[in-house]
C-alpha cells in the first residue's frame, strides 16, 4: 500500500480531512475541538514561563547557566507544541500568556521583591547580573522565530516523515501497512 498523504484547507488542522484511525494516532491535545487545543495553548504558556522564570537563574552565580539553557529549551517545546496543536494563532496565544506570566513576574511585587532581578550593579558574576534579561528577551525571540518558520515543519505524522507532496500544502496522519 502507498504512503497516504491527505492535503488540508489553508486555514484547517489537522482534524479537517483526517479519517478517525488517523486522528486516534494524533496526541490527545491535537484531537480536541480548537476552543480546547487553545485553552491548551494558554495553560501551556503560563506553565513553562512559570518553571522558565523559576529556573533560568539555576548556575547563573557560577557563569554556568544551565538553568537559563534548560528554562529557554522549555519555552521553545512548549511553543512548538502549540504551534503545531492550534497552528499560528496558538502559537500567539502561547506567546501572549507566556510573555505576561514572565514580565508580571519580573515587576516588583508588593513588598519590593522579584523573582527576575533584573539591572543590578556591584560585583557579581556577569550572568548573575544578566540572565533575567537573557530569559525575558529569550523567550519573546525563540517564540517569534518558531512564528516565522515554516508551517511543514509542525505537523505530525505517524511514521516521521514531514515530506509532502508538491501540491500539499499540509498533511494529515501518514498510514504506512
């Protein structure tokens, strides 16, 4: 049997043209109603810019920024998943509630405390000083570049294969026998 490649509308997901065994191989998040996958999108922004800004200092006093590596390696799987879950718009949603968990968490709070300290002086390390910048202006660009790639490179396929026809412009699930 030949590899099966369904095109879809411009503006459809995955669920447009997918028959149902090829929607029970999607991840749950991919198969629910798009209100849903968006909901998705959104709690998936809070969370990984929550553990982001919880983690990016991690080695930051020794140069070492591991923590600052892994929370940035989070906010771009996250925004890849919602790229290719809800496409373009749930990548912006993602964008939208990550950026304001992030920067809502960097302003000073009530007592004058933040969890991003940002533009201090003295003699401390240079990522120490650093990396809540890195991470603030990080994960707006690692976003904005996931924006701009191309849409083939987000949609899944059973077998691996995000090769498609000339004439596709986006495939459903591959079914291989």
């Amino acid at each position: 049997m030949n590899t099966v490649l369904r095109p879809l509308p411009q503006k459809g997901h995955t669920e447009a043209m997918a028959t149902n065994s090829e929607r029970s191989e999607l991840p749950w998040t991919h198969r629910q109603n798009r209100a849903v996958r968006l909901l998705l999108c959104m709690a998936a922004g809070i969370a990984s810019a929550v553990v982001g800004t919880l983690a990016h200092r991690m080695g930051a006093e020794q140069n070492v920024p591991y923590g600052l590596v892994l929370a940035l390696a989070i906010i771009g799987l996250s925004t890849w998943c919602a790229r290719s879950r809800s496409g373009a718009v749930g990548l912006a949603v993602h964008l939208v509630f990550s950026s304001i968990t992030a920067w809502g968490m960097a302003a000073a709070g009530p007592g004058g405390d933040a969890i991003t300290p940002i533009g201090f002086g003295g003699s401390v390390p240079f990522m120490s000083e650093h990396a809540g910048y890195i991470w603030l202006v990080g994960m707006l660009v690692i976003q904005l570049v996931l924006l701009v790639l191309p849409g083939r490179w987000f949609v899944l396929t059973s077998d691996g294969n995000r090769d498609a026809p000339s004439g596709a412009r986006r495939s459903t699930m591959v079914q291989r026998p």
